[in-house]
C-alpha cells in the first residue's frame, strides 16, 4: 500500500491523475494517504507543491467537510500532550472523530522529553478514531502558516469532525496557530508567584479559553490562584463581537486526574454553537482564508527572489564587503542592501 501510494505522488501517471486518486483516498479515510499528502504539502519542491496545489483544488470541489479546529497553546510542561490525550480520547467515546497535528517542531522536544508523538498520546494513538501527526521535521522559513492550514484542511477532507493542534509557546508559533483555528486554547499550569508573567499580553487577547491545569494534589491551590489572575487579566480586555457574553473563559482542571475535561469540552462545544448560530463562524473562516492568502503571497514572493538566485549572489558580494574590513552598519552593506530591494522589485515587475 505504502508502494502504491508514493507511487501515487511521484509516479508515471501525469499529475492530475495522481491528485484525483489521492484525493478519492483520502476522502475515503486512507490514513497513509492523508499523512503522503501532508508531507507533500510540507514539501519545499516546485514539483510537489504543483502537485499539493492540484490535490487541492480536487479536495476543494468534492464537497465542504469541515471539522472544529481547535489550537491548544502552552509553554513547554504545561501539559498540552496529557491534556490531548485525555480530551481527545473523551471525544473519541462520544463518538467523534479526532485528528491532533503539532505545528511547531520543537514541541516534541521540549519539556525534557524527546519522546515521539505517539508515545506521548498513547492512549489516544491506539483508538480507531484518532490520527495523530507526527511532528514537522523542520520549519520552512515563511510558510508555516499556509501550509499548517493545508493540513488542517487535509485533515477534514478526510473526515475528521475535530482537528487538534500543537503548538508551543516559542515564537511565532501561537500567533501562527490562532490563524487556522476556530478556538484558540491558551493552557497554563501553576508556577510560582507572579502567573502572568512571561506570558505575554497578546496571546492572551488571542484565548477563547484560557485552560489552567494541574489543579491537582499540592499545586491545586496555586491552580486556583492562578485562574484568578488570569480572570483579573482578561477582564481588562475590551469585549470582542466574535465571543458571547462570558467568554473568553477561564477553566481550571487536572488533565491527568481527568477532572473537568467534561466541562472544558462543553464550553467549547457551547461557543462553537453560538458562533455557528449566527455569521461568526463563517466571518472566522474568511479571515483564515484571508490570512492563509497573506501567507502564501509572502511565500510565493519568497520562493521566486530565491530561486532567482539574487540573494545568494547579493550574500556572497556582502560577504565580501564584511572581509574587506567594513562593518555591518558600513555605507557598503547597508547600500549593497538598498540595491538588493530595488532590484527584487525589478525582478517582480519583471514575472508580472
Ligand atoms: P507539554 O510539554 O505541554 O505537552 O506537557 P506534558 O503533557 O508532556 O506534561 C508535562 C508534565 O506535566 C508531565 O510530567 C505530565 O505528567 C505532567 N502533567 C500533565 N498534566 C498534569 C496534571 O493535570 N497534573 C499534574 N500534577 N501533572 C500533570
């Protein structure tokens, strides 16, 4: 089967015929095949992403499968993996369906643990109705954004009704990740003395949830503190149109205890309903479609300076100015830096 399908990506048939059977497999569940696809549209190659733009579109025309696109965001340790795993499997016995893909891939390998993904979420990885992802192996400059977004859609094409994803507090990750999620979970554990800080502001604006976990044994009482400040926290924050009254939210639960994922699940359920029942569900997507655009013109731009071979000539030619005993901040470098903009905007013009 693995055979055949890889076969299916870079074989003898002409492309289109690869993206229609691909797409017929994937709509039909073939876990192998949703996985090919997802690396295909990882894929950096000028062919592949040809061949994941076509895979598209037949996906597109098939029909509208959507899932709840849920991003749950924490700093490493916070329990994000133990959280998925409870949750996830919860969902699973109620009768859903569940795909968890990380979106950063650091995330497997922080908090101490170099586990793999499947080991992390075991109990979710042996039900019949999860799909997890592993990890990217690397992070394509630019285009994280757009291409998590395909995956996400993947995912649904393949009938998936909740699709959980990853992601790290490092970086650009979670700004990243509220971009192709219907609900932005925030999760925090108990630390100690001052919760907020090292969290910064904005991710805060970004939560429908803020989740704080290990309300459990010794650290239940800092649990509660905790949520407390984070409710002083968001209650500063102007109301926004897209959330009924009450949200965003503060929980508190222990993920390994199983205690209050039932009440998490039904808030997320309740604000996936009000939004559904009037525009800001589909206001929501448009803007990730909008945003998932920004990202592929930023990439699209990226991709042609660099396979135009400026920066590399304009690299080696700095480089060269830097040898030469000038510093960076030097006449040199910052006027080699102005004729590279002026003529990537020339060679722009130029592919019009
Ligand atoms: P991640 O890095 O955010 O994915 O965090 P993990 O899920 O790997 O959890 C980090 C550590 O916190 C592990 O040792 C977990 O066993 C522990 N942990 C996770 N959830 C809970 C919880 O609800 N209570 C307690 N006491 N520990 C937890």
């Amino acid at each position: 089967m693995e055979v055949e399908i890889t076969g299916m990506i870079t074989g003898r048939k002409t492309a289109r015929d690869d993206s229609v059977s691909m797409a017929a497999e994937i709509r039909s569940g073939n876990r192998r095949a949703l996985s090919a696809a997802i690396t295909l549209v990882e894929s950096t190659r000028s062919e592949d992403r040809e061949l994941a733009a076509g895979l598209m579109d037949q996906l597109s025309r098939a029909g509208r499968r959507e899932a709840v696109r849920i991003a749950v965001s924490g700093t490493p340790g916070a329990g994000k993996s133990t959280l998925i795993d409870a949750a996830g499997s919860m969902l699973v016995k109620q009768g859903c369906s569940v795909a968890v893909l990380a979106v950063d891939p650091t995330s497997v390998r922080t908090g101490g643990s170099i586990l793999g993904d499947k080991t992390r979420m075991a109990r979710l990885a042996g039900l019949s109705g999860a799909y997890i992802r592993p990890s990217p192996n690397s992070q394509a400059l630019g285009g994280v954004s757009s291409r998590s977004t395909e995956a996400v859609f993947l995912c649904e094409q393949a009938g998936f009704d909740h699709v959980l994803i990853e992601t790290t507090g490092v970086g650009q990750s979670e700004t990243d990740a509220s971009r192709f999620s219907d609900i932005f979970m925030l999760l925090a554990a108990p630390g100690g003395g001052d919760e907020l800080q090292g969290i910064k502001r904005g991710i805060i604006e970004l939560a429908d949830l803020i989740v704080v976990n290990k309300a459990d044994g010794e650290l239940k009482n800092a649990a509660l503190a905790a949520a407390s400040e984070y409710r002083s926290a968001i209650h500063l924050l102007p109301a926004s149109p897209a959330n009924p009254p009450g949200f965003p939210k503060v929980l508190v639960l222990s993920a390994s205890e199983e205690t209050g994922l039932d009440a998490m699940l039904a808030e997320i359920s309740q604000l996936v309903d009000w939004r559904k029942s009037g525009s800001h569900w589909r206001e929501g997507r448009r803007i990730q479609e909008a945003r998932w655009l920004e990202s592929r013109l930023g990439q699209t731009i990226h991709s042609t300076v660099e396979q135009s071979g400026l920066v590399e000539r304009y690299c080696r030619r700095l480089e060269g100015e830097l040898d030469a005993g000038h510093s960076v901040y030097s006449p040199e470098i910052s006027g080699g830096l102005a004729r590279l903009s002026a003529e990537i905007a020339r060679h722009l013009e130029g592919g019009e």
